[in-house]
C-alpha cells in the first residue's frame, strides 16, 4: 500500500526542473527526482519499475551489513569495571595536570 502512495505521489511531480538565473556558470544538482523524472522520460520506464528496483537495493545493501557484535552479560560488566577504572584514572591524571599546570600548591596540616 505505502508503494502504491509514494508511486501515485511521484507521478504527480513536475517534469520540468526549475533553471537557476545567476552571472555565475552554476550547474545545476542532480538529485534523486531529475534521475527518475529523466529515467521516466528518456528510458520509458515506469514509476513502479524504479520502486521496484529502489527497493531491492535497499535490501541488497541491507545483506551486506556487517551484524553487530552481543556481549553476554559477565562481559559487559568486565567492560563497565575496566571503563570506570579508566575514567577515574583519566580524572585523576586531569586533576593532577591542572595542579601542575597551574602551580597550586596543596597545603597540609
């Protein structure tokens, strides 16, 4: 059904591309509708036909993801203790630079 809609809104779209008057020598961009409006006009094919091949592409580029990685569970809480360690080593090793940096001295009793 949603195919249906998006292939009756496409072909009501306008066949000519709007010219840009400028001094300068702009091109004009080529997007995805001059592409299907030109395949439409030139190469005869059907709005359908470009739905059609739109979507198996899609589905082509979707195989080729690679898939993610899962942690169980034991591993994600190894990976939150090493990340906290981590962290507040980086903090303290910040604190400690500004300490340096800025030459505060620390008094103590």
């Amino acid at each position: 059904m949603a195919i249906e809609n998006n292939i009756k809104n496409t072909a009501k779209l306008p066949t000519e591309t709007p010219s840009v008057k400028s001094s300068t020598n702009i091109r004009s961009l080529k997007t995805y509708l001059t592409d299907v409006q030109t395949a439409i006009q030139e190469q005869k094919e059907s709005v359908a036909k470009i739905a059609l091949a739109e979507r198996e592409r899609r589905e082509a580029n979707k195989e080729k993801e690679p898939a993610r990685r899962e942690f169980s569970s034991q591993q994600r809480k190894i990976l939150m203790v090493a990340g906290s360690i981590f962290g507040i080593f980086v903090l303290l090793g910040g604190a400690f630079g500004a300490i340096r940096f800025f030459n505060i001295e620390i008094k103590t009793s």
